[in-house]
C-alpha cells in the first residue's frame, strides 16, 4: 500500500470546526486515487496532513510506509506537492523555479529531465517569463513540473485544475495519464465531478466525511435508485411542484432538465409523468436514465445532511 | 552547500527583482543624510535677533557690533519701546531680544554696573538656551576687554573646550544616529517582511514538504540583506566623510567589524519577528512599533539617557541599536579602540546568539 489512512480527525479552532471526520482510505501503489468533493469538504486539510504539514487530532496515516507524524521528513523527501494555490516564485521565470525546486531536493533539472519532458514541452516557450505572469493553464504546469522534477515516489494535486480552463484540464490530466506507466502513486482532489471518470478509484467526500470509495462504475453501479430525465418548459413551476410530490425524492436542474430521483425505485417515467400532467405540466416529457456521478453524489449528499 | 548557493542566488533574484524595495533600501540612507545634514539641524548659525535700546551710545554700539559681526547672530530689527518686544516674537521675526538699558554707557563709567537683559523665545528651550549662553559669551567677553590690564583681586576664570567635537557640529551625533536607526529599520524589516512572504504566497508550503533543513531558509534569507545594509553603512560613511567633512577618528577596520556584528543581530532580530508571525502587515508593524520606536527613544541619539528615570535607563540597555549607537560614538567620533568597547561587543554578540538561536527554534516545520 502505498498510502494507508486510518480514522483521521482534524479539528480547527480549538475543536469547534470539524474539517476531516474519521476519514480512513488506502491507496495501492502506482494507483490514481481521486478525492471528490465540493468547497469546504476537507480535501485540502487531509491534503495537508498526509503531506505532513499539519499535525491531525487523531487517527494514523503513512505514506509510503512512513508514518506523517513520526516519519515526517522521510515523506518530505519522497513527496511531490502541488498545493491548491499557486505556490511558486511569481517573481522569478519558469526556468528559474524549475531549477531551484530541482536543487532544492538535490538533483538538477538535465538528470530528471525525462520525467517532465512532454510537460515541459509545452511551457518552454516562456521559459523566460516570470511564473506571475502565466496563465492558469500554464501555472499548472509548471507546478506539476516542479513537484515531478525529483521522481517522486507519490504525487500530492490538491485541486489542481481549479481555475483552468476546460482544454487544459484536460492536457492536464492527459499528462497525468502518461505518468501512469512511471508506477507514482497520484492522489487528486477536485470539485468537478466529470473529472471522476480519469481516476482509477474515487472517494465522495463532503464536510470532513467520505460517502463512499469505489471505482467510478462501482460506485455507479451500486446507486441502488433510478434517476429520471425530466424536459419542460417551466422548469421551476415544476421542481416546486415536485419538492412537494409525495412520490419524489430529490429533484436537481442539470442544464435544461431535471434529474428527479423518486422515493420508491419502482416508479415507472409514465406514472410520473401522468401525476404531472394531472397537475396541468401538459409539456412533460419523462424518461429513465443512467445515473451519473453528480445524480449519485447529489444523492449522497442528501442522506448525509439528513434529508 | 549547492542547495545553500541556490537559495542565495533565489534570495538576491527576489531583491533584484523588486526595484521598489531595493531604491528603498539605497535612497533611504542617502536621504536621511542629506535631511540631517542640511536641512534639519539644531546648530544655532545667524539667528536673527533684535536689539532694544532707547539711547544708542558708544558702548551700545561696541557691543551690538560684537555681536553682529559673530556667525551665531544677526541683527534684523532695532527697537527703541518695550512694546515692541511681544510683537517681535508673536510676529517670529527673531528668537532673541537683547535689552540694554537707559544711558547704558554712562552708567557703566559711572556707576561701574549697567545692566543687559536677555529675553529668548523658550517656545524650543534647547535653541533659547544655546543662544542666551552664546550672547553671555560674547558679552563676557566684551566686559573682559573693558576690563583691560586691570588687574582684579580675585578672579576665577573659566575656560570651556570641547573635547572631540569643538565646532558643536551637529554630524557628530546624528551620522552615528542615522547609522544604527537605518540599520535596525532595515535590517529587521526587510528580513522579517521577506520570510513572511514566503508564508502569504504559499511557497512556504512548499519549502516544508522537501529536505530543505530550515535553517538554510533561515540564513539564506538574511544573506541578501546582510550585503545591503553593510553597503548601506558604506554610503552613509562616505557621505559623513566627504559630504559633512566629519573625520573619522577610530580605526576604520573596527568600525566596519562592528557594524557587520550589529548588521547580523538586527538581521537575526527580523528573523525571529518573522518566525513568529504569518503576515506581512503585522512583521512590518512589529518592526515599526515594537523596534524602531524605542530604537528612537532609547538609543540616546535623540535623548540622552543619563536625564531618564532609572527605569527606563534600565530598559534602554535591552535595546540593541543603544549599544551599537556607544560603539559608534566611541570608535568614530572620540577614536577609541576595542579595549573600550569589547562590553559593549560582548552585549551584541550575546544578543545576536540569542535571537538566533530563539528564531530557529521557533522556526515551524509544519503550518501551525
């Protein structure tokens, strides 16, 4: 196992914020493990304890067999960070920052060249430009390069596509899957749930609590609920209507439908779609779908604040 | 040792970089030394002064011209009626009025007494007194040659020199003040400002998580600045030197040796600031308040410490720049070597050791 995380607990403010709530997860080595979850959902807290930055109230966690408390400057060696916020020298040129991080854990960047070269390809253009004055997409990657350029044994992307536009999220994680054959374990963690589908296994998580591990299609497939397509006109007519309707569970706008989820799994689309058009929705067009991961962790969600 | 150069060279881009804080750092010094040197400066020269005397005789005359013709005074206004004198001070027109009074000079051949008054604008009590103790000298002076080869009974005569500064220069003070003021301003400031950074923008973060021991961090960060305030004292030296004409008395090698030991325990003092606190604003207030006010007040370049109530002489004794203030004024203006400072060395090497050693231990290897 390449990362072991048992019952952690993290609390601010003297107890009064709980952050990460009994959070207990392993990763295999050379696995990409996705931590999914909105703001505010303790990604980054966990992030920082498993990077040894922070110390948890309770519970135990290795990395790489090291332990975060006792082991901790072994985990620093063996570690590439790539923090939420961008963390570089704005000050100082892309080539300047790549080198200085190569020295910083005793290599330079001509012998590990290799690990970052499809990488850096793309920002070598600007080499020359101060780290501030990248654009999003680019920042990324030079970040990326920094926290490769020692081979790191386990990669640490807190939200790392956070603020970049759609085309480089995905060269970003393009680029994540040509790590894949170099065997580093990569643990992720974003908002967005599309991203789910580029990792090996994902964890749920929302305020401090994991809802459920699993690979995607796991996950997916063991959604015990049906999730309905519902297309109208008068979209917020009808979710009023159906927040009242005995027979709806949760119901959630996604672009110009909704996705209704419906108390009892038998429901037929056509026995709800006549309730709707009782009520005087004449337009309502109902149909059975794929759940998706947002219809599940919506779901999730729901049960966890109590709904 | 590469990884040390690498964070050297990091630290001097980062200085390099920001051309806002390096001018800072050169014009400061150079300012303060022009401020100070001409334009602020509590050196009494051609102050402007009225006479009030109802009958001008021959003696009047005598005197006013002694007075007159000496650099301290200048004569702007004669007044012949008392009343005069309250507008001659609310109007600001001078600081001083000197009185001689009705038929000066026949009473003095006479009576063998005739009487002057001096009345001083007490508004600034240290100018007033400079020029009341200026005009008596000359005035002194005056009776002395009236006097003669007349030989009295008795007479004490006092005599006043000036050990190390016999012009009353102004520089002999204040370039020792600027000296220690720039230095601990900078040198705290900058260093504290510069880890602080680090923390705001995240970077610490990453320095954290890599085998960097923080002591590099540490001692990396202060190279760059060490270089520039000694370069600081540099400019500051030559300035006295050539721009004030001060001399330098004592052993240049000595002073320059002490004001890099100085230079470290002000750098080893940001660090500490900076390893307590998590922002910029806060170090620079720290450094501002917490430093630069009692530097101000208890080095005894603006108010001697000898006058202070005894607690706050003790408390002076825990403020740096108070010792490497002494050791200035010691080497540079009255020429003394170590044996007369090596107490004063002792104190800021201790000092320094202290806050460095504090500054490391409370370096964090985590985030909280």
């Amino acid at each position: 196992m390449s990362l072991i995380v048992k019952n952690i607990v993290k609390t601010y403010e003297k107890g009064k914020v709980l952050a990460v709530d009994n959070v207990s997860f392993e990763v295999k080595q050379g696995e990409r493990f996705g931590i999914i979850g909105p703001d505010g959902a303790g990604k980054t807290s966990l992030f920082r304890i498993l990077t040894t930055l922070l110390l948890a109230d309770s519970g135990e966690a290795s990395v790489c067999g090291n332990d975060v408390v006792a082991d901790f400057d072994k985990i620093r060696r063996i570690s590439g960070y790539m923090p939420g916020k961008f963390s570089l020298y704005q000050d100082l040129s892309v080539e300047e920052n790549l080198n200085f991080f190569a020295t910083v854990f005793g290599t330079t960047v001509a012998e590990n060249k290799h690990l970052i070269q499809d990488i850096y390809v793309q920002i070598e253009p600007f080499k020359d430009r101060p780290a501030g004055k990248l654009s999003g997409g680019m920042k990324q990657k030079l970040a990326l390069c920094c926290a490769l350029i020692h081979e790191p044994k386990i990669l640490f992307l807190d939200e790392p596509t956070t603020g970049v536009d759609p085309v480089s999220r995905k060269e970003f994680w393009d680029m994540l899957d040509r790590l894949k054959n170099r065997n580093i374990t990569i643990l992720v963690s974003t908002p967005y749930m599309d991203e789910a589908s580029r990792c090996d296994r994902i964890a749920l998580m929302q305020t401090g609590k994991i809802l459920a591990i699993d690979t995607l299609d796991n996950v997916i497939g063991s959604y015990k609920n049906k999730v309905f397509g519902v297309e109208t006109k008068h979209m917020h007519q009808l979710s009023q209507f159906f927040k009242i309707h005995d027979a709806v569970h949760s119901c959630y706008p996604f672009g110009d439908t909704l996705h209704v989820t419906p108390k009892d799994a038998l429901l037929k689309a056509t026995e709800l779609e006549a309730s709707c058009k009782l009520a005087g929705f004449h337009d309502v067009v109902i149909y059975d779908l794929k759940p998706n991961i947002e219809d599940i962790f919506m779901n999730l969600m729901g049960q966890n604040n109590g709904i | 040792m590469k990884t040390f150069l690498a964070f050297v060279l990091k630290e001097f881009q980062h200085v390099w970089r920001d051309k806002r804080s390096l001018f800072i750092l050169i014009a400061m010094p150079v300012m303060l030394m022009f401020i100070f040197g001409f334009a602020l400066s509590n050196e009494v020269k051609n102050s402007n002064i009225a006479i009030l005397c109802p009958k001008l005789d021959e003696e009047v005359l005598s005197v006013i011209e002694k007075i007159d013709q000496s650099k301290y005074f200048t004569i702007n206004k004669m007044m012949h009626n008392p009343n005069e004198i309250e507008n001659y001070f609310k109007q600001n027109k001078g600081k001083m009025v000197i009185v001689f009074e009705n038929d000066f000079a026949d009473k003095l051949e006479h009576d063998k007494l005739a009487n002057v008054q001096l009345i001083g604008d007490a508004t600034d009590p240290n100018t007033a007194t400079t020029m009341i103790g200026y005009a008596q000298g000359i005035i002194g002076d005056y009776q002395k040659s009236l006097l003669g080869e007349t030989n009295l009974p008795y007479a004490i005569q006092v005599e006043t020199r000036m050990l190390y500064n016999p012009q009353l220069l102004s520089a002999y003070n204040f370039v020792p003040g600027v000296m220690a003021l720039i230095l601990t301003l900078l040198g705290t400031m900058m260093t504290s400002v510069s880890i602080v950074k680090e923390k705001e923008f995240g970077s610490m973060e990453l320095l954290l998580v890599s085998p960097v021991k923080p002591i590099m961090v540490i001692f990396s960060k202060a190279l760059p600045y060490a270089l520039l305030c000694f370069i600081d004292v540099l400019i500051i030296l030559l300035m006295a030197r050539y721009v004030l004409d001060m001399p330098i008395r004592g052993n240049i090698f000595l002073l320059l040796a002490m004001s890099v030991l100085f230079i470290f325990t002000t750098l080893s003092l940001g660090l500490l600031i900076s390893n307590s606190v998590d922002q910029q604003q806060v170090a620079m207030f720290i450094s501002l308040v917490g430093l630069m006010m009692p530097s101000l007040i208890f080095s005894g370049f603006m108010f001697p410490i000898e006058n202070m109530p005894k607690p706050m002489q003790i408390i002076s004794n825990i403020v740096p720049t108070k010792w490497y203030f002494e050791i200035l004024k010691s080497v540079m203006v009255k020429g003394l070597g170590f044996s007369y400072i090596w107490k004063h060395t002792l104190i800021l090497v201790g000092m320094t050791a202290f806050f460095t050693l504090v500054a490391v231990r409370k370096f964090k290897i985590r985030l909280s």
